[in-house]
C-alpha cells in the first residue's frame, strides 16, 4: 500500500511505459518484418528475427549500462536524454520502411530487411538504460518493499503497454499490414515512447539532479528539450 501511495512510484511506473513497448515489441516484430517483405521471407524466419531486439538491449547494457554508472546525475539524465532519442528514430524509422513506396524505391527486399535489422538493434540500445537500470535506483528508497515496488513498476507500464498495443494493432489492421499500417502503428510507438521519455527526463531532473546539491546546476533548470 506504501508503494501504490507514491508519487513517484507512479510517476516511474507511467514513464516505463515507453521502454516496455519497445521491450515488448518483440511479440509483434516478426509479423512486421513478414509482411513488410513482399513474401520473401516465412513466419518461421521471420520470428527469427527478433531476436535482433535482445542482442540491441543486451549491447545497451553492456556498453551504456557501464558507462551510465560511472556518471554524475546530470550526466546520466543527458545521457538517457541521447538514449531515447535513438529509439525514437528507431521507431520511426521503422515506420518509414513500412511505407511500401519506400520499399519499392530500395529495390530489393534484403536491403530493407538489413535496415530494419539495423534499427530494431538501435530501438533495443536505446532502451536498455532506462528498462533495468532507472527502476533500479528508484526502487533503492523503497527499503523493504523494493521488490514490491519493481513488481508493481512492471505490472503498471506492461499493462499500460498492452493497452496501446492494441490500439496500435487497430492502427496496423484499418491501415493494411502489407500496404501503409505498419507505418501507423510504429508511428503510434514512437509517439508514445516521446511522451514517456519527456516525463522520464523530467523525474530524472528533479528526483536525481535537484536533489545532489553538487551537481545543481549554474544555468537552471534543463527539460528534455536542451539536452
């Protein structure tokens, strides 16, 4: 009950929102892939792929994870600023190469299948930091109900990210998986993941940086804007 009553359990679990949609994202990318391929590539090959997305959140751990820990807290706030800003791209990215225009343009299936590979590795980056790494500092004020707290944080964001899911797979389904409504729905994404990486930079702003009184800093206030 002490968790559910937090501000900033709440504040956290709302902003997770984003990276969870991304994490998740892996149930529905070889569906994408499939029928952003003209039918070049199986169901089979192309479930295959996603596996793309936890190589990408496993490179983000080991190479912005690292480097995360050894920062100071505006550094770190900078930092996940840079970070979300890869997976946004990445998301609309993605949806730029469902437009089947752009498809037809590349020429070649492969082609587009390598430059979605690519931006499903930089979506997984992008988001490693603040999936394992931000609930994991947040959950340390918690004391003893730490564990509540990463549980219920989960809970919260996974349940709010199944919600737009299937609003994004309306999106697909009105929009034609093989003609324009990936676009749609990887648009949607991204536009979600902004949302949440504004209120994340922002807690971030107050809850990490305002409360080191070395690290305030000399020009003011900093949004997600001036990063």
């Amino acid at each position: 009950r002490s968790v559910l009553k937090s501000g900033t359990f709440w504040i956290v679990a709302i902003a997770h929102t984003g990276g969870s949609m991304v994490r998740s994202s892996d149930r529905i990318l070889g569906t994408y892939l499939r029928d952003t391929s003209f039918g070049t590539l199986s169901e089979n090959r192309a479930g295959g792929m996603a596996v793309f997305l936890s190589f990408g959140i496993l490179l983000g751990l080991a190479v912005g994870g690292n480097t995360f820990t050894r920062l100071n807290p505006r550094s770190r706030k900078r930092m996940v600023s840079k970070l979300y800003m890869l997976a946004i791209a990445a998301c609309y990215f993605l949806a730029f190469l469902a437009i089947p225009k752009v498809r037809w343009l590349l020429g070649s299936p492969g082609i587009v299948l390598i430059l979605q590979i690519m931006a499903v590795l930089v979506a997984g980056f992008g988001v490693a930091v603040q999936c394992y790494h931000i609930p994991g500092l947040v959950s340390m004020t918690f004391g003893h109900n730490k564990g509540l707290y990463a549980a219920y944080t989960d809970g919260i964001a996974y349940g709010l990210g199944s919600l737009v899911w299937r609003v994004v797979g309306n999106a697909v389904k009105e929009g034609n998986p093989q003609g324009g409504g990936w676009a749609y729905g990887w648009a949607a994404v991204a536009l979600i993941v902004v949302l949440c990486a504004v209120l994340m930079v922002e807690f971030m702003e107050h809850y990490f940086v305002f409360r080191t009184n070395r690290d305030r800093p000399k020009g003011g206030y900093e949004t997600i804007i001036f990063v």
